[in-house]
C-alpha cells in the first residue's frame, strides 16, 4: 500500500475530501429521510394491522394519536380529524381493532408511523369488550341505578317518539297506539345506525327534555327511544355514551325499545322502562281505551247502585223518624187556642180604646170655646207689646256707652308717657330703654333726654363733691346756654338724680 494511499484513507484528517472514483456524494439529514419516506410509502402503501390501542390520545384539532401493539411489538399510528370523525366507536384503550392505512416516517424524530385510514373492532369479542367496559364505567356512576327510575304516567296526552320516520318502527307504534288508546305523538326523526346516528339520537332526547310547552307543541308526558332488530354492530349507536348520558339525564319518563326480545343495549339500562319491541313499547306507554270505557262504565253502574242503596236507606230512616214524631194538630193545638183567646180580647179592647178617645175628644172639645181663645190672642199681645224695642230705651243705652267710652278714654289719655313731659319732667332713655336708675345710667354712659320740645344728647358724669369724695357721676348736657338758678342762694347744680 503506497504512502499516498494510506494518507487518504486515515481517519484522523480533519477536512473532508472527495476522493477519485468515489461516486457517493454524502447525502444531507433531510435527503436521507425523505428517501427512506419515500421508499416506505411506496413499499407499503396500503397495510392492514391487528393490535391493541395503548397510550389513546385525542387532540384539541381532532386528530387522534396511538399506539397499535401486540406481544412483540409497538407502531405509532395517527388518524386524522376526518377519518376520527367517520369512525362508528369510541377508540379506548385495550380495545384490539385492525387498522387500515399506510405507513409513513416523521422525520422529525426519526420514527415511522401508520396513518389510518379506517379502523374497525377485530372481531365481535372486541366489541363485547369495549361494550362491558364502558357498561361497567356508566354503572360506577350510577347511571343504572333503580332509585334514578321514573314512573310512567297512567294516560300521556301526548308521546315523542325518537327513531327513523322511513322504518317499519313508528308505523308499528302509531299502528298499536291507535288500536290501544288514540294520543297525540311527536315524531322526532333521527338515523338509527351508521355515522352520525348516536349524535342525533341524544339530541333528539335532549332536545324533547328541554322543551317546556310554551312553544306551539306541546311537552311529551312520555319519550319512546325505538329500533328494529339488527347485529349487534347495526344497534351499536344506542351502546355510545352520548345516547346513553342523554337518556340517562331525560327529566321526561323514557321507554327504550330497541331491537326485539334477545337484544339488550346500554340505554335500555339507562332507560325507566326497557321494552322487548317497539309495539311492547306502545302497549306500555298507554291503557287500552275499550278497557278504560269498560271500566268507567262498570265503576258508574257501582255508582248508580251504590246512590240508589244510600238513598232508599235514607228514605227508610225518615219513614220510621216520621212515625215516631207527632202530628201537626197535636203540635200546633195549644198555639190555635192561643189565638183565639186574643182575637176575643183584641175586638173588647178596641171597643174600650174608642169609648176613652170619644170621651177625651168630648173633654178637649168643651175647652175650645171662642172666648178662650180670644183671650189667649189678648194676652199674647200685650207680651208682644212690652217685649217691642222702643227708642227712648236705645237712645239711654247708647247713652250709657257714651260715657262709659268717655270714661275709659280719659284714663288712657291720663296714662300717656309723654304727658309729664308737658309739666317740665324729662325722660331719659339708653339704646331704646328706660332709665329708671342712677346705676343704670352709670352703665350705659350715653343717655338720651326728652323733654316736652325735643331731645338732648348726655354723657353721665362727676359733680364737684363726687369728684373729690367720690360720690356718683351725673349726667352732663351738651353746651347749651347757662340757665339762672332757681334760687339766689343756690352753690350749684342738683344731682338729677337725687332723692
């Protein structure tokens, strides 16, 4: 081996280089992946597989996420949201079902994958499995329980019916029902198998639970779920846990009819009343109408009988209270001598009333003569005349009112304030009062003397004596042009307010 040889082939060299006759270009991460997608989808472009559901996830998109094993293996597998939506179960998991899809890689984390197509249960086992399952979940929460049972009422007036409006079913029930007892129905049309029916189904039932009849129909008294016979697949919609939380959850009494005598669903558990047919179902819903006419008639011939019996026994019970009780002679014998006794007294009485009225009205005549009453006019007169007003007695009241006014006027003219005023006396207010004292004019200071013509201002001040002995101030007047002394032998001027 040349040297050169050895050079290119080592391992330890640190630039990559092509080498001559080499026809492998290196291949980057996103070329190899899609090579071996590629090749994987092409190889296996349609697969069918046998496995259990583990690590079950659906997402907020739709798509659901799995894993299909068995005892020696795991593949990844994905649905998406428009095949989920197609499928006729509920995927759980432990259920084993066989899956139809191809295979492909996710580059991304290097792994490969089968996108399903459909998916189906392997085999009635595994729908008997998925069925007990899900039967054993609901039964833990007390779906079935009797106590959640409603009775049926004894005559509905109107029925909802819940099943297909093509099928032999609801001609079946509106058949029996009429024969039976006519009632109004409502038929509420919805798919009894395939995609889509179990969601119609329980809005059907939750849709006659929220009806309160102030709509132009009425509320059903009764709902009857029904379907004819079929495999167990063909009745699977009434095994999903929408129609059986629907059923469970009806505030209305529910009969579920589904399939006939040996078929046995979920919401016939979940149901009040399971009935074997959906005929058996009409039977249980209403009496028969001849029955009931029957039945009336029978209980109004009791009636009649029992009417008739009570009152020939009345009239046997007052015949015998009638014998015993006594005549009307005896009972109203002692009242008619009665009467007689004061129809005689009432004829002598009134005899005696007349004969006394006569004799007073001849008294009362006798006293009426002319004279009296002349007399009487007389006397009546001359009370007339003494009572008359005359005018010499108003003119000495009005007299006398005169002088009493005179009298009253003179003594209020004598109580004037003012009139001492006329006789050289002065009056001496302060701030609108009287001053009636030397220690009220000390307080106010500033006096106001009125005198007969007009008003002075003073200040109350000190004599000669009080200034040097300390005697009380008196008031002193404004300048005004010095009087003459009373006296000749007058020293000074008098105190106003001297004693």
């Amino acid at each position: 081996m040349s040297p050169e040889y050895d050079a290119h082939d080592s391992s330890g060299r640190l630039l990559a280089e092509e080498r001559a006759g080499d026809n492998a270009p290196p291949l980057s991460v996103s070329e190899l992946s899609g090579m071996l997608k590629r090749t994987v989808e092409d190889r296996f472009g349609h697969v069918r597989l046998r496995g259990e559901i583990s690590g079950f996830k659906r997402a907020a998109s739709g798509h659901l996420y799995l894993a299909l094993k068995d005892d020696n293996a795991v593949l990844d597998g994905v649905m998406w949201k428009g095949g989920a939506q197609r499928l006729a179960f509920a995927p759980q998991d432990g259920v084993e079902v066989i899956a139809t899809g191809k295979l492909t890689t996710y580059p991304g984390r290097s792994k490969y994958q089968i996108v399903i197509d459909r998916m189906e249960l392997a085999g009635e086992g595994a729908l008997m499995a998925l069925l007990e399952k899900l039967k054993a979940k609901l039964a833990g929460e007390g779906l079935f329980a009797p106590e959640r049972k409603k009775p049926l009422p004894f005559l509905p007036r109107t029925i909802g019916v819940v099943t297909s409006p093509t099928g032999a079913v609801i001609r079946d029930i509106l058949h029996r029902l009429a024969d039976r007892c006519p009632t109004q129905v409502l038929l509420w049309p919805v798919l009894v198998q395939g995609q889509g029916a179990a969601e119609q189904v329980a809005r059907a039932v939750r849709g006659f639970s929220a009806m309160d009849g102030s709509g132009p129909l009425p509320r059903p008294d009764l709902v009857i779920v029904a379907r004819g016979g079929g495999s167990i697949e063909d009745l699977w919609s009434f095994n999903e846990e929408v129609v059986v939380r629907a059923v469970a959850d009806c505030t209305i009494p529910i009969i579920s009819a589904v399939g006939h005598e040996t078929d046995t669903t979920l919401c016939d558990y979940a149901a009040d009343r399971r009935a074997p047919t959906p005929t058996a179902a009409a039977e249980m819903a209403v009496p028969v109408r001849a029955e009931l006419l029957a039945g009336l008639s029978e209980m109004g011939l009791r009636m009649g009988r029992a009417a008739r019996r009570g009152v020939g026994q009345a009239r046997e019970r007052l015949d015998m209270q009638a014998r015993l009780m006594p005549t009307p002679d005896m009972l109203l014998s002692p009242q008619r001598q009665r009467l007689d006794q004061l129809a005689d007294g009432l004829v002598g009485g009134l005899r005696h009333r007349i004969a006394d009225a006569r004799a007073h009205l001849g008294q009362a005549g006798g006293a009426l003569r002319p004279a009296l009453l002349r007399q009487h006019v007389v006397r009546a007169r001359e009370r007339l005349d003494r009572l008359a007003m005359r005018p010499d007695y108003l003119t000495r009241a009005l007299s006398d009112r005169v002088t009493g006014f005179d009298r009253v006027s003179r003594h209020f003219a004598s109580l004037d304030p003012d009139l001492p005023l006329q006789r050289g006396y002065a009056r001496i207010m302060a701030q609108g009062r009287l001053i009636e004292s030397v220690g009220a004019a000390r307080a106010a200071g500033q006096v106001v003397m009125h005198f007969r013509d007009g008003t002075v201002d003073a200040t109350v001040g000190q004599t000669a004596d009080q200034a040097d002995g300390g005697a009380d101030p008196v008031p002193s007047a404004s300048p005004r042009s010095p009087r003459k002394s009373a006296a000749p032998d007058a020293t000074r001027q008098q105190d106003l307010f001297s004693q």
